[in-house]
C-alpha cells in the first residue's frame, strides 16, 4: 500500500513508533506447565488436541482469525504444512466475539487455545508470561516466504510488526519540529495493549483517552520533555 501510494517520494517515514509487534498462537500456562507443551505441533498427540476441545469432536478448537483477515491465510496455510488438519480446528468469526468466549473459559479455569496480535486488549486480559505463553511453530511456514524466526531462536511463526508514523512529505519539509518528532517518539507495546484494554472497557470518549495520554506523560515525563526539546531544535 505505502509503495503504491507513492513511497518514500511522496511520504514522510523515519524511526519505528512501535516495534516488536508480535502475532501467533497462544495457550494458558497452566495447561502449558502441566503438559510440557511448547509448540502448535504438540498438539498432534489426540490427549493434548483433547485438552482444547469446547464442541466435543476431540479435536483442539483454535480461536482464529476473522475470515479475510491476512492472519487467516497464515492460519490455514500452517495447519495444512504442519499436518495439523486432523488434530486442530479453525474457529472462525467476529473477533471480539469469540475472543471474548475464550476469555471467559480462562476465567472458568479451562484450557484455551488461541490466536492474537500485539498491541491489543486481549494481552492485557491474558497477560504472556504470566496467564498464557506463546507457542512455537517448528520453523518458518509462511505464505509469505519470510523466515519468521527471532533473534531468540523463539519462531512464533508470523512476521514481528513494527508501527511507524507516516505524514505527507511536503507538509514533514514545512514543519520539521513535527516532523522530528515522529522520528524520535516511540512507545512501549504494553502501552498501546493497556490503552486498548481501558477502550474495551468503555473509557473510550475523546476525553478520556486524553486523560490516558496526559498520564502516560506524566508517568514518562523526562522522556517526554527531552521529545519537545529535540523536536523545537529541529524548528531551527
């Protein structure tokens, strides 16, 4: 889309606002630390798959991606590659809808299995290390061809997102205190999952989230100051 509409000619991009985007397949821990899973393809094993199963088929129901989404290809993509058709179903529909029954099962003290994007509400709800933990695919499958392995050696098996600030390159030219701001902002991804999650719990008029952003400033006041700083010595 960023090349079709012009590129680097007509837009203004530099810095990375938010990195380490991650996107992939999920389960509770406790269900993790009992069994000794680790990765999607554990599930192959009928007792694990079974551990999963909210419709009584015995195979693991994976909360997935919304249909037409680009995680949707991903997702049918690697249970075809990783033979995974017999053990795993691909749970389709709203988003929010579905994630939020998977939520509730977790809450239930019942074993979940799910797929989710960073930064969102749900990390805040099932927070990675500590309520869930991320499962491993057993090297890179995607559509894509990218090789989707971390610097870790952890592969999650999606692209890691990074979010960046894009403004019309001739208004960047014309105002380079803002212009250096985008540059030199960045925030925190647990930042972004918090804000979303007090939106999905109904904090979320124009005034409110203000109100958030005002905090956040406040919390990061000296980084914030040092962006201002930066950004006017640019206007010179």
């Amino acid at each position: 889309m960023y090349a079709n509409a012009g590129g680097d000619d007509t837009f203004y991009r530099k810095g990375t606002y938010i990195s380490g985007a991650a996107q992939g397949y999920l389960i509770d821990k406790k269900t993790a630390d009992k069994y000794g899973i680790t990765k999607i393809t554990d599930l192959k094993d009928p007792k694990l798959a079974k551990l999963f199963d909210t419709d009584g088929d015995g195979k693991a129901d994976l909360t997935g991606c919304q249909a037409g989404w680009g995680c949707e290809g991903v997702i049918e993509h690697q249970l075809t590659e990783f033979k995974l058709r017999d053990s795993i179903t691909h749970k389709q529909g709203q988003y929010a809808a579905i994630i939020s029954d998977t939520i509730a099962r977790f809450n239930d003290g019942e074993p979940v299995l799910y797929y989710t994007w960073t930064p969102y509400w749900v990390s805040g709800k099932l927070v990675p290390g500590k309520d869930v933990v991320w499962l491993e695919v057993p090297y890179s499958a995607n559509p894509n061809g990218t090789d989707t392995a971390l610097p870790n050696g952890k592969n999650y098996g999606f692209d890691i997102n990074s979010e960046r600030i894009v403004a019309n390159k001739e208004w960047a030219e014309a105002n380079p205190a803002a212009a250096k701001l985008f540059e030199i902002m960045k925030l925190p991804i647990n930042a972004v999952s918090a804000e979303n999650m007090m939106i999905s719990n109904g904090q979320d008029s124009v005034k409110e989230i203000e109100r958030h952003a005002d905090q956040w400033i406040q919390a990061n006041q000296k980084t914030f100051d040092q962006w201002i700083s930066a950004a006017k010595k640019a206007a010179h």
